[in-house]
C-alpha cells in the first residue's frame, strides 16, 4: 500500500502552526555569511548547515572528481582521497555563523524568543551584539528569550552563532583534572579521542566503518518566535501517546482494550486561564474523521499542556510493519483553546495505532510444553503478534546530515523494503532521527529500533552530564512518540556487553562500582524517562543485552538486569557476534545461539564504479596507501595518518575469506584484478551472512525460539571497505542482494557439516499459518548434466511447514551418497509453496530457489558457463543465459553513470535456462546508454586469468 503524503506541507503544519498573535522569522531565509580565524576570508552559508559544507560550496575545499570520466555526483565530492585526514584543520578551528541585519521584527510583541532546533555542538549564541548562551548539546532543542536584549538593541539585530572546535573542547575537559577518569584500555578510541565528553554524534570522530570529519553547525532550523500574551502559544515539541488502555511499557498490552490518546504540547509563551484540548483523529487515506473529541484531565505542568481521552468503542485500523498488513495512518490535529473557544495552538501529527512490545519475560510452561528452551523471552510482538524481525542495522547514512535529504532516505528505504527488511535498528551513536525519516518509516512499514546516543564508552556520571542527557532524552522521546515505525528505546550500544566486560578486566576491583554507574544512568535514570513520556514503548537499558529479570518500578534500581546470572541450556537475549577467524566461516557451531541476533558480519570492498568516485585511477588497487588508509578495521585508535598496521588486519581478514573459499583472483590488467578481488570480498561477505541469517531463521522452530536476524549493516557513509550491503551512492553490493533473497518468507536451505559429511535441507517460514508445497531436489554436475539416478536423493520432498516454524525435509551424509566427484556436482534446491501472506485471507504461491556444493567455491571443477546477456528494449530487461556449464554466482554488473538495481542477481543458471531480469533505474546520467554495458560473470570469470 502506499499512502500519498506530502511531507513539506506536514513539516510546515508541524513547525509553523498558523494561530493568532504569533510572529514566527524562519531563519532559512536570512542571508548568513561563515567565517573563522582559520580561513581568511568570509564566505556566504546556508542554513541549516555545516561547516565543510559551506566551504565546499564556496570552493574552499576543492570539487574535482577524481577522474574527468567519471560522472562525479556533487554530493560525493568530500570524500575524495585522505580527505579524512586533510581537512583536520576544518575541525580545529572555530566558526562562525553570521547573519545579516534581521528585518522586520515586531514592535509591538510581548516577548521574543531565539529558537534553535539543533546545533551541533559546541554555541555560543550572540544577538544584537550580546551574549546569549552557550551550548552543549547536539540533541537537544533550545529556546532563549531575547526579549530585552532585543529591546534594548543598540545596532543592528544581527545573530551570530560561534561554533569551538568539538575535538580542542573535548581534549580540555579531558586535561581538566576534575574531570572523570576510567581505568586504562578500556575506552575505545577510533580517531579523536575523548568522544565520551560530549553530547554529539560519536562517529564524527570515526569509527570502524567512517571517516571523521568532526563536522560544526547549526545542523537543525532555528526560528525567531515573536508573542503577544494570552493570544497564542509556540509550540516547541508535541507527545502523542497512542496505547490500549492499561498498557504499561514491560507487559504485553492487551488488545482487548480500548486505545487510549494522551497529547502533550510543549510551548513557548503562556497559556490563558483554564485551557481545554480537541483532538481530531482523520484517516489519512480516505479523510473520513474517526472522531473528534475534548481530552479529559487537562494539566498545565511546567510548560507543557496534557489531556488524554480512551476510544471507547473505535477500532481504526491498525498499522502493521511491511510484509504483515497494511500500513494505515491517521491524522490527530490537537487544538488548546482559551475560554472563548478561541485556538491558542494547533498541531497535527500522521500517527497510526499499533503496539509494539519487546518480549523479554520469563519462558512459561506453556512455552515450555511447545519445546521453547527455558530463559526469557527476546523478541518483538506486534498487535499482539509475534514475528520474525528481518533486517539490518542503520548508520548515519552521511557524515553531513544537512544533505541527508528525503529523496535520499526514500530511496534507502525502499531498497529495505525491496530487500524484505521489516525492522532497522537505528544503531547508537549516530543522531536521533529527523522526523522525516520516521514519517518515511510509518509510510513504508519499517520498524525502528531507536537508541539513546551512547557507544562503546563509559560516560560520566556527574549531575551536569547526567542533567544534560536526560533534557536530551525526554526531549527526542516526546518528540518521536507518535510514530508507529519507533520499535524499541535503547539506552545505548554494546555497553552491557563490551564496556562492562573491559572494565571488569581493566579494574576488577572497582567492578561493581562501575556496575553501579551504569545502572544509575542507564536504569535509574533512562527508565523512568522513558516510561513517564510514553507508555507505548518498551526500553532496554543496553543493546546486546541478556534481558532482566524482573522490573520493580518502585526499586531504586527498577529493573534488575540478568547480566551473567544465566543457566546452560538457558536462552535469554539477543547475540552480537563477529568472528574474523575465516576458518570458521561457515561453521554453525561457532554461531551463537539466543532469542534474536541484532548485529552480525564480516567487512568487504565496495565495488570498483564506487571506488572510482573517490580514489585517483593510480590507487586502485588492493593494498595502495589510499585504499588502506580508507579501510578503519581495525582503526588507528589515534590521529595517526599512517595507519598500515592496524589496517593490514582488515585488509588481511578479506584477503583470508577469499583465499579459503573462493578462486583467487589474478588478473593482468590491474584495474580488473582490483574489480575482481573487490567482487571475491564480497561473495565471501554474502554467503557468511547468508549461512547465519539460514540459521538464526531456522531457530524459529529450534529450542532457542529465535525470532530476529538483524545484520550489520545496512549501508554505507562513505566508500571505503565495510559492513554494509549498501554502497555509498546506492549501489548494491552482492549482500543486498543474498539477504533479499534469504529475508522471503518460505525458504529451503541447506545446512552442511563439512566435517561430518552432514548435510540437512530445512524449509523456513516466517508465515503466520501454516504453508505447504514442494521442494526439488536435482543433482548435476557442473556442466550441467544430471547425475544418474539423482545419487538415490529425492526429486522432490513435499512439506507442510507451521506458522513462524521450520521443518526438515531431508537429510543426508553427502561422503556416502556415492557422489562420483563431490568438486563436481551441484544439488539444486527448488522449492514451491502455498500459503498466506500475515492479515490476508488470500492463498497466494511462494518460491525459493538455492543450491548446495559439497565442496567450497575454490575447489569445484567449474567449466565455463558460456553466459550471455542481451537487453531487451520491449521488456526492458535483460536475458541472461548459460549455454555450456552451471554458472555460479552470475553477476549482472552495471557502469557508473547510472544508479539502480537489478530485480535478481548473483543466482546460479544451469545451462539451457534463461532468465529476464529487470533493472530498476534510480538515476541515470547516461540518456539509457548504459544499458550497453551491462555486463555478466559467474565464478568462471573470477578464476580465469583474463
Ligand atoms: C589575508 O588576506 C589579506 C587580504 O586579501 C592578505 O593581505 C593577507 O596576506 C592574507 N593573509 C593570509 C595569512 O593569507
Ligand atoms: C574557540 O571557541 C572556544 C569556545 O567555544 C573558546 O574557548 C576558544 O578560545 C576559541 N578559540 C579561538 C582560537 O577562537
Ligand atoms: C482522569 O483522572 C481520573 C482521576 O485520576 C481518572 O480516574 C480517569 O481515568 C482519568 N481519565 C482518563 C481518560 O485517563
Ligand atoms: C524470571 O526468572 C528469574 C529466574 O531466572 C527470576 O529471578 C525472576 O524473578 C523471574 N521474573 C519474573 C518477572 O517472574
Ligand atoms: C541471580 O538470580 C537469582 C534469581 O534468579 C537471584 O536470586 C540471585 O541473587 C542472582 N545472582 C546474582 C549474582 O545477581
């Protein structure tokens, strides 16, 4: 289903309510000029801004593509090259943003207000020449009255905004010897130090997958808010809370209950004498209002109004993730009115009605009685449903968010939703999400797992910090309540599962004071946050976590965490796990086994069309200094600009997962040979998270009760050597593709024991009712000529597979098949199924194709497929055929100039067969010309010499 939605004009509603006696200055339209001591000259800015970006525009930092050829996107221009390391001195310098004269404010207000919706980090604010305030917090809103400094405004009413240097500030707090200090070896450090001391994005100052530019500026809009009393009221963030009656954020809602529309709004200005509050709820799709209705309870706290009001006897209809219903969307408009029925403020926000829980309670005995291990739970319920979580871990997907655009996000959700992903987890630390992004989300059907920006460090504890992030959370809370797509609130990244393990083995002595620290930040504090503004969401203190086990609101500490306080045999949270010990790969027993794997993977090279946007022609190959320089796994862990050693590891690690597996490739042309190993990586990369996300499915139906497969990660920020299954510029690597694949509903997948001989075929389904139907099973040899007598394997096994279940169909010793040449034949898995897709009572047909070899990539007899791709114009599509052997891995590739991407790729084709595989076009450049360069490979062309 796809909702039409302007999300200009929802933006607008948002920001700029249209009531009386309100004079509201969006500072986008002032002209603003940027300047520091570094530079010596002035440039002209935008705003929203940062500073590289402004330099960029004005030609301070140089735009040239790397090579005339290449069609250089503007948005690409910054990471040319060491870029990362050349622009330091953007990073150590501070910066000014100036505006002109502001013209026009009103004479005749009560009160003027300076309004900064995001800046990052590091302000100090001056209006009509006099200081303002300071800031430290990215995350956070600011409003300042300047009502006075206005008034007595002496020159002209010029705003400036000073921008310090993030990594200078950030060092001085570390020298200060009032500053908190953690035992040594146990902060992690990838490029600047010291990230802990501040509230801004931690990957701006690198990570193992980025670059760190450090970036400053008014990140967010601002505004000038001008009021006259009792006549209106600024809204400044709103809290829409939308749950069933009852609903407490650590039980399972119940879905019996009405839904229940609590509405606060945070304002500027003040209110009159006993205000009241409407709501009107509008379907967004046909119009038609639900209801409309006064709230109940209005009470004025601070300077926030809150009313609520229970549906009684409505049942809109509900919003389901994609894959699992529909996506319905509902507009609220809140009304404040005076006593003379006159709006004070107005507000609407698209919202849907849904519940979404985080199961981590004990196993029952009913469970138990199912074969479900004992332990707790960890998984998502929808509705009151479970279901498999699909998906992947989101980056910032830019080291610049003001050019994260919206044309930008929708294409990356789309190619989630392409790809069957039904949930991203919006990893900590990054920046809380725009709202135009969970708009983007609520309308496509992808859950977002949110987090706290917190990662791989310990922070301080002291009340100044502590005041300072709880204003950051309550404040990104409310702000993002009403969308249906926010899953989860997390308080941060690995902090259970890494930093206290380090600081255990660090200080084993201080342990427990550090144990304490943590939950009276991330429990203590968090929670309760948490849970008073919304009652619709569940919180988890750490992601990666082994769950609690119990939650005790009026404890001090109140949910009390499980830790390492676990049984054998026991299964209790979610797995991180990166092994880079590529001689297990592809053995299950090194994979971990839990409820719900949230982050998984193994880094590969992008592809060549994506190196070239960034890197000079003579540094493409595998090992230069630039593509070495690029890759931070491992990373440097200091400023070093020579960072070989700990880069050799990473680049050692692919090297090791392609020679162990894969031909090995050897190319005369050196730009090829580069292409080729880029591609090797990348087959590596996909089958490893193929052969996990096979298993982890298959653990729906085992003991362990696995319920997720969120892989790490989604995308890339820039074009280096990565995790993601995304290039930079949205080409897709091979993993994309294989994980499309994988995520389908039905499945058949085999599990080989390359020890044993063992090999089982399992059917997965992820269906809500039971599916049934067929799988073939067809043994060839790699020409492409069946084995005789299909080595007593069954042509075809007929199943019936349960709902969020797997089955086994077959199984096998491959040793004692009686193979005649195991590097020789191929076992081709086609399966064929019925059932129903979840909320439709339509039988529709699924199939799944996949393969097995009984020997690894690099030692199979393959012959040469004799591919061949022709385009054609009617179908616009391209046939794909192999006409002398089984092509392995055939891959469509496609030349720079055009982003997109074919609807199927890196597929096995036995000989005789054809596929028409369509492309979808995302940009081009080319005037269609590229359709003449598309190319085809499989295996073959990675082991041939040319
Ligand atoms: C700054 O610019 C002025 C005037 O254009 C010039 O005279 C001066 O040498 C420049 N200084 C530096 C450090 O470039
Ligand atoms: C940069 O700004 C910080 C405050 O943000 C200030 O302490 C420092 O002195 C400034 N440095 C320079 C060179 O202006
Ligand atoms: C309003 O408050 C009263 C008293 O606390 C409570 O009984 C009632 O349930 C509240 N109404 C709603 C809609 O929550
Ligand atoms: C869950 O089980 C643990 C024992 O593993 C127990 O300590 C805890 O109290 C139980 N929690 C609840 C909510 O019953
Ligand atoms: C482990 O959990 C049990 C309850 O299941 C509790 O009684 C015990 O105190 C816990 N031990 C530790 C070390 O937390």
């Amino acid at each position: 289903m796809h909702v039409r939605f302007d999300i200009a004009t929802a933006l607008l509603a948002s920001i700029l309510p249209v009531t009386l006696g309100q004079h509201i200055r969006d500072l986008r339209s002032e002209h603003w000029s940027l300047s520091s001591r570094a530079l010596n000259q002035t440039v002209s800015a935008q705003f929203p801004s940062q500073v590289h970006l402004d330099l960029l525009e004005a030609g301070v930092i140089v735009r040239s593509c790397p090579t005339a050829r290449i069609v250089c996107a503007k948005h690409m221009w910054r990471y040319h090259g060491l870029n990362d390391f050349n622009l330091r001195w953007i990073a150590d310098a501070n910066w000014t943003y100036t505006s002109q004269p502001i013209q026009d404010l009103l004479d005749d207000f009560d009160s003027t207000w300076l309004v900064f919706d995001g800046l990052d980090t590091f302000a100090t604010i001056s209006f009509c020449g006099q200081l303002i305030a300071s800031t430290d917090n990215q995350f956070r809103q600011y409003a300042f009255d300047v009502t006075t400094t206005l008034r007595s405004c002496k020159g002209d009413p010029v705003l400036s905004i000073n921008f310090g240097s993030a990594p200078n500030i950030v060092d001085a707090i570390a020298q200060d010897p009032d500053s908190q200090k953690w035992p040594p070896n146990v902060q992690i450090t990838y490029e600047y130090p010291n990230r802990w001391f501040m509230r801004k994005e931690q990957s701006d100052f690198g990570w193992d997958w980025g670059p760190a530019f450090a970036p400053a500026g008014p990140w967010k809009p601002a505004y000038i808010v001008q009021l006259k009393k009792a006549e209106g009221v600024y809204v400044l963030n709103t809290d829409l809370d939308i749950y069933r009656k009852g609903q407490i954020n650590y039980l399972p809602p119940d879905q019996s209950q009405p839904w229940v529309v609590n509405a606060s709004i945070d304002y500027l200005g003040s209110l009159p004498d006993s205000p009241t509050m409407s709501i009107e709820v509008r379907d967004v799709q046909s119009g038609a209002v639900l209801t409309s209705c006064t709230l109940d309870n209005v009470t004025v706290s601070g300077s926030s109004i809150t009313g609520v009001t229970v549906l009684e006897g409505l049942t809109p209809k509900l919003w389901w993730p994609q894959g699992l219903g529909d996506q319905n969307l509902y507009n609220v408009s809140i009304t404040v009115t005076d006593e003379e029925k006159h709006s004070v403020a107005h507000v609407t926000k698209r919202t849907g009605f849904r519940t979404i829980f985080l199961n981590q309670r004990n196993i029952t005995e009913a469970q138990r009685a199912q074969g479900i291990a004992p332990g707790a739970n960890w998984h998502f319920e929808v509705n009151g449903h479970e279901f498999y979580a699909k998906g992947s871990n989101l980056i910032p997907p830019d080291s610049f968010w003001t050019r994260v655009t919206e044309e930008k996000m929708s294409r990356l959700f789309d190619a989630v939703v392409v790809g069957n992903q039904n949930m991203l987890r919006v990893w900590s630390s990054g920046a809380y999400l725009h709202d135009f992004i969970y708009d983007l989300a609520d309308e496509k059907g992808i859950l977002l797992w949110s987090e706290f920006q917190f990662s791989d460090a310990l922070y301080p504890s002291d009340n100044a910090f502590l005041e300072n992030v709880a204003t950051e959370i309550v404040y990104n809370v409310r702000r993002v309540n009403h969308h249906p797509s926010l899953a989860l609130w997390a308080g941060g990244n690995e902090i259970e599962v890494l930093m206290l393990p380090l600081v255990k083995a660090a200080d084993p002595a201080s342990y427990s004071w550090y144990v304490g620290e943590y939950e009276k930040m991330y429990i203590s504090l968090f929670l309760p946050l948490v849970y008073e503004n919304t009652r619709s969401t569940s919180y988890s203190p750490s992601s990666t976590t082994e769950g609690y086990l119990y939650v005790n609101l009026s404890a001090p500490v109140p949910m009390a965490e499980r830790y390492d306080n676990t049984t054998s045999g026991s299964y209790y949270g979610d797995t991180d796990h990166y092994n880079y010990d590529t001689s297990v790969a592809f053995d299950y027993g090194s994979y971990p086994v839990g409820r719900f794997a949230n982050e998984f993977g193994f880094h590969s090279m992008p592809s060549l069309q994506t190196w070239q946007q960034a890197v000079e022609p003579k540094d493409l190959y595998f090992n230069s200094s630039v593509v070495m320089l690029r890759n931070h796994h491992n990373p440097a862990g200091s400023l070093s600009t020579d960072n070989y050693t700990n880069s050799a590891v990473g680049m050692g690690q692919m090297t090791m997962g392609v020679e162990s597996y894969y031909p090995i490739p050897s190319k005369s042309d050196p730009v090829a040979n580069f292409s080729a190993w880029c591609h090797a990586t990348q087959l590596f990369q996909a089958d490893m998270y193929k052969t996990q996300i096979q298993f982890y499915r298959r653990g729906s139906g085992k003991p362990e009760r696995q319920l997720g497969s969120l892989y790490w990660q989604l995308e890339d920020i820039w074009q280096a050597p990565s995790w993601a299954g995304l290039e930079y510029g949205g080409r897709w690597k091979v993993l994309h593709h294989v994980a499309r694949d994988v995520y389908q509903p039905v499945i058949v997948s085999p599990f080989w024991n390359y020890t044993t001989g063992s090999l089982e075929i399992y059917v997965t389904s992820d269906l809500w009712s039971p599916a049934a139907g067929i799988v073939n099973l067809t043994w060839l040899d790699l020409s492409g000529h069946p084995i005789a007598g299909n080595v007593g394997t069954p042509e075809s096994v007929p199943f019936t597979v349960g709902a969020l279940n797997t089955t086994r169909i077959y199984g096998a010793n491959v040793e004692s098949l009686g193979l005649p040449d195991t590097k020789d034949a191929i076992l081709i898995l086609s399966l064929s199924a019925h059932g129903r897709l979840p909320n439709s009572a339509q039988t529709i047909s699924f199939s799944h194709e996949d393969h097995f070899t009984p020997a690894f990539p690099k030692d199979l007899a393959i012959v040469d497929p004799g591919l061949k791709v022709e385009y054609n114009n009617k179908s616009q599509s391209f046939a794909v055929e192999a006409t002398s052997g089984v092509s392995l891995y055939t891959w469509l590739d496609y030349p720079t100039g055009v982003v997109g991407y074919f609807e199927e790729n890196s597929f096995v084709l036995a000989p005789g067969e054809k596929k028409q595989i369509g492309f979808t076009v995302l940009e081009d450049t080319t005037n269609g010309a590229w359709v003449r360069n598309v190319t085809v490979q499989s295996l073959w062309d990675q082991k041939v010499r040319d």
